[in-house]
C-alpha cells in the first residue's frame, strides 16, 4: 500500500497514522511500514530506536530527521515501536541523487560499493513516456540542455531505490503486507515506486493513496 501524502498537511499525516492502526487490527505483527522520510543509511539506525537500544534524545542526535518529524512522522515510528513492527528507511541519500543530476548516472559508477547497495541496481530502468516524468522534464527545461531529464532521472533513482527496498528488507516474508509514505508524486497515476514494484514482481498487489486538496 502506497499512501501519497502532502508532506505539509497535517490531515493526510492524520489518516496515515488511523490506516496503521486499522491495517494492524487486520495483520497483526505482517504489517510493515516503509518511509520516504528516511534514508537506507540510516536503517541500522532506525532498527536500533524500534528495539529500544537508542533513546529519544539519541535518535533524535543522530538520524537526518524532516522538520515535521515530531509532529507528523513521530506517531508512526512510536506504533511501530509498541507494535514490535519492523521499518524500513526506503530513500536513496539525497546527496547521490543529487550527484546524478548534476553528472549523469556514469558519477555513481565510481561509488564505493557499500554506498551502492544502499540504492537501486544502477541499470535500474528508465521509463521516460510516464506523465509524471514528462511533467518533471517540463519543469526543468529552463536549467539548460539535458538538465529536464537529468532531473527526472534523479526522480527515477528515488522511485527505483525505494521500490528496491520495499522489496528487498531482511524482514520481508511471504505474509509481509507493506505500507510505505511518500510524497504523492512519488505513486499518483500508478506511476513511480509502483510502476518499478510490478517491473520487477508483475503479480504483486498493489494499492495507491493519493492526497488531494480541495476547498
């Protein structure tokens, strides 16, 4: 399950937290929850925190942690925590992202292969016809020849990365039932870390969120 928030509306922060509690009266200890808001660096981290071997004021010391963290991302870890749930930090480290819009995805060839792992495979595919990434492309035209796509590739590897981990977590099984938070744009239209989940499991159930707003 894909629930595309806004990161900025508390209400869509609200639901999230009510859908886990719902999804867990139904799975139990199956439910995992996944986040774009945590990077694959910070997973031994993260994992740590849930099994108490890291206080509060530690985890708070030493993950990157979003603004809104305490009061919209708190919630979620603090069920999981209670619950015994397992979490997985899904997103690629905003800087190699950012390396591979500015130089291509040949930079992230000369990665060290620790680093590597903690993203997609770099073959990962690259569907430029989705909407969602003609949209992007459109948006960064005007940042000069080839920045469009650059940009949307720099997308693609986050969509791909946290498709990969959803996928591929060590506490994964064949009873697992995922619920992963993302911006929308990351799963609207079917797109995104969907479209990569069935590239590589074409059977896989898959069900998207999105958040709207609307007078």
């Amino acid at each position: 399950v894909l629930f595309g928030e806004f990161h900025d509306n508390p209400i869509s922060h609200w639901l999230q937290l009510e859908l886990t509690q719902r999804m867990y009266a139904a799975h139990q200890e199956n439910l995992q929850l996944g986040f774009e808001m945590f990077e694959q660096d910070q997973q031994g981290l993260l994992a740590a925190y849930l099994k108490g071997q890291l206080n509060d004021e530690q985890f708070k010391d030493t993950m990157r942690l979003w603004p809104n963290y305490s009061t919209d991302y708190q919630p979620l870890i603090l069920f999981a925590k209670e619950k015994e749930l397992s979490c997985v930090a899904s997103n690629i480290q905003r800087k190699y992202a950012s390396l591979l819009f500015k130089k291509g995805r040949q930079a992230l060839d000369t990665l060290p292969e620790s680093i590597k792992n903690q993203m997609a495979p770099l073959n990962f595919a690259f569907d430029t016809t989705l909407s969602q990434y003609q949209d992007m492309k459109q948006m960064g035209a005007h940042m000069g020849p080839g920045a469009g796509w650059r940009m949307v590739e720099s997308q693609a590897i986050k969509d791909a990365t946290m498709a990969h981990f959803i996928l591929h977590n060590p506490w994964r099984t064949s009873k697992t039932v995922h619920l992963h938070f993302n911006g929308a744009y990351h799963s609207d239209f079917y797109q995104g870390i969907m479209w990569y989940v069935l590239q590589e499991n074409p059977q896989q159930s898959v069900i998207t969120i999105s958040t709207v707003s609307q007078a």
